[in-house]
C-alpha cells in the first residue's frame, strides 16, 4: 500500500490506517540505509509556517517609504537555511513560498479605486481594461512593494508552528515489551501465565503502567519520547487494560500478590473507586500511587493547549471537514467547545488514540497536564 510521502495521503489515510490496525508488523518502503539495510526508524520532523507583512507604497515615485515583504522574505529563507546542523543530523530545508501579485498600470493613470497605499486599498477590476487601452505598461503598484531589507522598522515577521514529530525508533526491547503486554493481556482474560512470566525475566520489568485504554497509553508514549526516554529500556511496560474495571485483575496478576512488579497507574476521576480497590486487593503500598485526570485524560489535554490550538491540530491532521459536520448535530448545541471537541475525538475508531499522540506532541514543556506530567516523574 502506497501513502503519499511528502504531501501525507489524505484521500487514503482512512484506508491505511483501517489495514494498519489489522497488521501486527508494517514495513515501510523507504530507501535503504547505505549497504542496503531495512530502516527501522526515522528523524523527527516539524514544519513551521513563517509570513511576512510589509508596508505599501508606490514602487515608482517613493519606493522607500515602503517595506517590501518578499525582499524580507528572502532574507529570512536565508536565515533559515543557516540553521542546519548536518553534523548533528539536523537539517532544515525552507520549501514553498509565496507573495501577494501586484497589478501593473500604465504611468501616471493608475487603477480605479480607493484606499492607496492603505490596508484597505481596493481596485475596480471592471475599470482596468479602459485604463490600459493604448497605454504603455509603467511602474506597478502592489501592496508590499518599496525597499526593505532584514531589520528595517515595520515589517512584520510571524512563525506558526505545525505538529512536530520527535523521532521514533523501533527496537527489540520495544518489540520485546508489547509481547510482554500480549501476554499479559492473555492472562487476564484466562490464558495460562507463565509466557507472561517468563518474559517478565527476561526483560527485568520493574514496573507496569495500568491504564484504561490506548488511547492514554499513545499520550504517555508520546511524552516519554519528547522527553528522550525509552520506557521499555528503563523496564517500564505501558499496559492499557481494555477499561478500568479490569484493574483489579490486571493488579493482582502484576502487583505483590502476583509477579512482584511495581504499580503505577493513570485514571479518570469517575474511575478512581476502581484503581482504590484494585490497587488495595493486590496489596499495593503507598508508594505504588495512581494519577487521576480532572474527568479524563483527553479533557486535560484540551485544557492545556486551548481550544483554538485543538482546532487548528484537527484542521492539520485533516478532520477539520469532519468537525464541522459533527458541530452542526442537534446534540452538540449548548454544549461547551471543550466538551464538543472531547466527544468528536472519540466519534470514530482509533481518532482517541490518534489525537492522543498529537495532542501531547503539540503541548509546551511547560503545558503538560498534571496528572501526566506527575505519571512520568513517578516511572
């Protein structure tokens, strides 16, 4: 199955990942690395989005009164292309651009309109035939013409930062820990325990995340890769549990009573009674506490970064049609757009644990929900 690399594959996005979830390995036909070797993983990536504003003016008669937004512009692809590191692996590569297109008229005649060299300047396009009719093409009139230069008072420099993505790198401890969390699994539901236990050996687990779903166990993957820390190294195993009503049983396999791993755990505050009995059943100490999100985990995650933020994480990840259409239900008025956008991330299969992840990559260092945040200083 081919996606569209550069571009994302928006038209066959839902189709990929309806296969990919059906798969328990995807090869990914990138390029070899030198010699020929498979690739297992790749570089983080970012994409930002810088616009400049300058300032109008006449290019013929004063063009230093104005601020010519490409000039800068160009300066500031220079700028930008400076800042790659190759010897450290970084590269930065300024890709399209674009600029406001003057219209050309003859000398001395000017367009018909209004507003001239002001931010409400418009022209009479119905008018432009007759104006030029046996004229001579003269200077041009754009918004943004006239000198410039990088530092020059009145330009307007703006950078919006799109989703980033830190690198990811599959390895065999990783590989290792989800045949662990399987077994475990398995063993919950009444298969025999000891693949689970065996496997426990051999990758030394000292401690087992119980969450409720994957949408939770995606965001605290996220975090932990932003943060430069393998998990399954340090002999963590993420575990969701399939609902918080299981965590008794998952406890009791993991905890004291069973292969002696240390809990932790991250909840919604509804299920906090079901974690308290759970942890308290497999006779977890003080010390082996659990994290409670206000309501749930995705409502903190909207909390920390906005709704506007959210909205435009949905409209670059390619769902912004898909949130209009569910805004317009009848169900959906009155209520707040913080609850809007927490029940649109759980309208379809696989969009929690989706968001999950980008939610958590968009957060600022200083922005990750306390419950999250206190989770990952605990492991």
């Amino acid at each position: 199955m081919r996606g569209w690399a550069q571009v994302g594959s928006f038209s066959s996005r839902a189709l990929i990942e309806e296969r990919a979830r059906a798969c328990g390995a995807v090869l990914v036909f990138e390029g070899a690395a030198d010699g020929g070797a498979l690739k297992t993983a790749r570089k983080g990536c970012g994409a930002f989005q810088v616009s400049v504003a300058g300032r109008a003016s006449h290019a013929g008669p004063e063009p230093e009164a104005g601020i010519n937004a490409l000039v800068e512009a160009a300066h500031q692809v220079l700028d930008i292309a400076a800042l790659s590191r190759p010897e450290l692996g970084t590269t930065v590569t300024p890709t399209v651009a674009s600029a406001a297109l003057g219209v050309p008229t003859p000398d001395g005649l000017g367009a018909v309109g209004g507003g001239a060299r002001a931010d409400h300047e418009y022209v009479v396009i119905d008018a432009m035939a007759e104006r030029t009719a046996g004229g001579r093409a003269g200077e041009g009139h754009s918004p943004g013409s006239g000198a410039s230069g990088p530092g020059l008072c009145g330009q307007r420099v703006g950078v919006n930062s799109l989703p980033l993505r830190p690198p990811r790198t599959e390895t065999r401890l990783m590989a290792d820990m989800e045949e662990f969390r399987e077994a475990v699994t398995a063993w919950a539901a009444g298969d025999p325990g000891a693949p689970a236990r065996d496997l426990a050996g051999q990758l030394t687990v000292r401690t087992a995340v119980l969450l409720e779903g994957p949408s939770d166990a995606a965001a605290v993957n996220a975090l932990a890769e932003s943060r430069g820390r393998d998990l399954a190294a340090e002999g963590v195993c993420v575990l969701p549990m399939g609902g918080a009503m299981s965590v008794a049983r998952f406890a009791g396999l993991l905890g004291p009573s069973g292969l002696g791993i240390r809990l932790t755990g991250l909840c919604d505050e509804r299920e906090r009674g079901f974690y308290a009995r759970g942890w308290e059943r497999a006779g977890a100490g003080a010390e082996q506490e659990f994290f409670v999100c206000a309501a749930d985990l995705e409502e903190e995650l909207i909390r920390a970064l906005g709704v506007p933020r959210v909205e435009e994480l949905i409209e670059a990840e390619g769902d912004v049609r898909a949130l209009r259409i569910f805004l317009r239900q009848p169900a959906q008025q009155g209520r707040s757009p913080q609850q809007q956008l927490r029940r649109f991330l759980g309208t379809k299969k696989g969009r929690k644990i989706h968001y999950g992840r980008v939610l958590v990559e968009a957060l600022d260092a200083g922005r990750v929900p306390a419950p999250l945040d206190d989770l990952l200083a605990h492991l």
